[in-house]
C-alpha cells in the first residue's frame, strides 16, 4: 500500500464509524471510471462487476447523464418540493407508467433506505397495523424501522423495532428444510406456511415485503410464481404486497423490467420501491403506490432533497439511455453467456457449490469442498485475488457473506463478460 492511502485509511479510521465496511485487506480509493472501468487512485485499471453495489447501472461518466447534469446544475440544483419542479414530474410519469401499477402515484427519495421506510409508513397507516411480514434472508436497507425487517443476521445489527415482524419462508430457494422439494411442492409448501402464519396473528397484518430477487442476501431466489401465489392468499386477508425492486428493477434481471414480474400472475403489487441503478450514481430513490395507498397519510410532509433537480435530470437521461438502447435485452444476452460460463468453470471447481442468478444479477456460492459450510473465508480470498487481477466484484449471502456477486452495468459486452469470467475462473482455482 502506498503511504498516500495508508494516511488516507488511517483517516478513515479516525472520523468514521468502525461498521463501516471497507472491502479488502489494503482499501483502494476509486478516482475515474469510464465504461465498465474504474481507476484507483495508483493508477491502476479494473474491470467494474459490481458498479457501486448495483448503481453505476449503465456506463461509468455516460456522456448523456454527465451532460444532463451539467446542464441542470447550471440552471438551478435545488429547490426542494415546496415548488413545482418539471424534471421531477417527468420522471414521475414515466415511472408510473413503467410500474404497471393503476391510477399509480410516485414519491421520490435519497436512497432504497429511505424508499422502504416510506412504503412501511404507508402500508401501516393504510392498514392502521404494525404487523408486517417478510422474507427470511432479506435486507431492506439501514433504517431503524429497514432493520427491523431484515432477515439476514449479518445485516440487523438490533432486535429493537417500531414493527411486529414475521418471517416467511419461500426468498431462499437451495438451503433450509423445503430444499429438497420441487418446484411446485417447494410452492405449495410456502404457502401452507403462510397460511399457517396468518392463523396465528392477532389483528390484521400491514404488509408482506420482498426482494423478488434477494439482493444481500446472495442474489438469491423463490420460483417463479410463489409471490403469485403469495399474493392470493395476502388478497383474501386485506394485506398489501410490497415488492422491493431497489436492486431487481429496471431490467437488470433480463427477462423482466421489474422482478416482480416473474410472480405476476396475480397482478402489479400494491406498493413498488426502487433506487440505486435509475440515478446511475445520482442518489435516487423512491416509491410508486396506488392513489388510495399512497394519499392515506392524514398529515403534510415533504421531502427536502428527494426528486431534487439535478438528480431528475439524470435520471430522466440515464432512463432514455436504458430504453433506447435495450439495455434489458443485452443484460438478458450477455448475462445468459455469463452464466453459462461460470456454471462451465463451477463444474469443475468443488469450492462452488451453486452458480444462481438471472441476466447481470448472478451469485456464486462458496462452500468448504466436500461439505455444504459456507466458506466465508474463500470468498474473501477470491475478492482479493480478483482485485488483483483487475476485477471488482462483491460478496454477500445469508450464511457468512460467502457468495460472490457479479452485477456489471447492463451495458457489458460480450468480450467484457469472457474477461471478467477468465479472471475470475483463475482466483477460484487459485484459492480453491
């Protein structure tokens, strides 16, 4: 490590809070990026298989973006919501009639965080109920009430919460007591549980939360239809569905514009959360609920910096960019050879135990060889070999972050995929 960053992780250290994560065993501070790369700041280039956990959506400095947000911030950067903003009512349009939610209406925010808390406080005014349900396994961001629906332990540093929790079985489809099941009686057996559950609460429940695809959690996934059918037996009881697509949305998965989608035999879900990938590094988030959800708080409020100018410029600009460019499409493309590709180097690698995902949301899980432990230390070595070599990916999971998560920007192309899968393919033979 050069003394420059050894000062700067040293102050790091100083002023912030010690849970606050660094991966790696020497930091590295990212200065540039263009494309699918980023520099640190020795000067060194490397391939970006994680884009700022799942944000840096479509390119690194997309000339489109850069230049909508130089153009607003010459104009004016701030206002807040007391006034009316035409980049914020853009972009609400199109949201709502991308989320295929009815008569559908669009509250921004800073952050996913902040977009999930909003959609607790909707469901449980609209309900008048504090009882939610949730996937075990799940992460809804780092709020007090987002951590008191956490399933994953790794990430719910309190048991305190406004919220009566409960979770549900059904986010994890390879581990726990319903693995060995098909499909379908993998399925049916969720529902039987959530029946069960919903036996044996007092009052009526707010609402079920879930990732579609479980982002923290090791990209984990349920079959597809379980929400669908989660969703009848939530109808019959008056319980809203929000669908967490902070990390799912916006075609990342491939097959889906929204992950809620692939379970959408049952119609749109009540309530929608997004963030990260629209502001493509702009912070942005927020919530699209029907009008009678979304209007049933009985005070006033607004938001100081959520749906500011500057950050609806780019979001408009980095949405255009997306859809005119089928970036759905080429996640769908490139992220089913990459997955093919990696499954060809796990079948001979006995330190994997599952290669999983959909499009450019993929999670390769980890084990000791020969046993099914979570092998956290492997995956932490693989990181590092990979940043070596000039690859950037994550690492995550419900048991001991021993997945390793590999979301490009959904522009990745063919000859980026096979080089980042080449490195990749060399760090796992190399640790394993």
């Amino acid at each position: 490590m050069t003394p420059d960053r050894a000062s700067l992780q040293a102050r790091h250290r100083a002023v912030l809070p010690d849970w606050l994560a660094l991966y790696y065993a020497e930091p590295i501070e990212i200065t540039h990026g263009e494309g699918r790369h980023v520099w640190d700041a020795d000067g060194k280039k490397y391939l970006d298989f994680f884009g700022g956990i799942l944000t840096t959506m479509t390119a690194h400095a997309l000339p489109e973006v850069t230049k909508a947000v130089s153009e607003q911030a010459g104009r004016i950067i701030h206002s807040s919501t007391l006034y009316l903003n035409r980049p914020m009512v853009e972009l609400a349009e199109r949201v709502a009639q991308l989320s295929g939610i009815p008569d559908a209406r669009v509250f921004f925010t800073t952050s996913g965080t902040e977009a999930n808390d909003t959609a607790l406080l909707l469901a449980t005014a609209y309900r008048r109920s504090n009882q939610i349900l949730a996937m075990r396994n799940s992460y809804h961001g780092r709020s007090f009430s987002a951590v008191g629906i956490t399933g994953n332990k790794n990430w719910s540093p309190t048991s305190l919460s406004p919220l009566q929790t409960l979770y549900v079985h059904g986010g994890v489809r390879g581990r726990g007591p319903y693995a060995g099941l098909s499909d379908a009686a993998f399925i049916d057996a969720c529902v039987a549980d959530l029946r069960d559950m919903l036996g044996q609460t007092r009052g009526g429940v707010a609402a079920l939360i879930a990732e579609p695809v479980q982002g923290v959690g090791g990209f984990t996934a349920p079959p597809d239809g379980l929400y669908a059918r989660f969703r009848e037996v939530l109808q019959e009881h008056g319980i809203l569905w929000i669908t967490d697509e902070v990390q799912t949305g916006w075609g990342r998965t491939g097959d889906h514009f929204w992950g809620w989608q692939a379970h959408g035999q049952s119609g749109p879900p009540d309530i929608l959360t997004f963030a990260k990938g629209i502001g493509n590094g702009m912070s942005i988030g927020g919530v699209v609920a029907r009008a009678d959800v979304m209007n049933s708080l009985d005070s006033q409020s607004i938001s100081t910096f959520g749906g500011s100018p500057i950050t609806m410029a780019a979001g408009n600009a980095n949405l255009s960019y997306l859809l005119e460019h089928d970036l759905q499409g080429n996640a769908r493309r490139v992220g089913g050879l990459l997955i093919e590709r990696l499954r060809a180097i796990a079948a001979g690698t006995a330190a994997v135990r599952e290669v999983r995902g959909r499009g450019l949301m993929i999670g390769v899980e980890l084990v000791r060889p020969g046993t099914d432990e979570a092998a956290p230390d492997t995956a932490a070595a693989v990181l590092e070999s990979c940043r070596e070599q000039g690859l950037l990916i994550g690492k995550g999971g419900g048991h001991d972050t021993s997945v390793l998560r590999i979301a490009p920007p959904l522009t990745l192309t063919v000859a980026e995929a096979e080089e980042g899968a080449a490195i990749l393919e060399r760090a796992l033979r190399e640790v394993a």
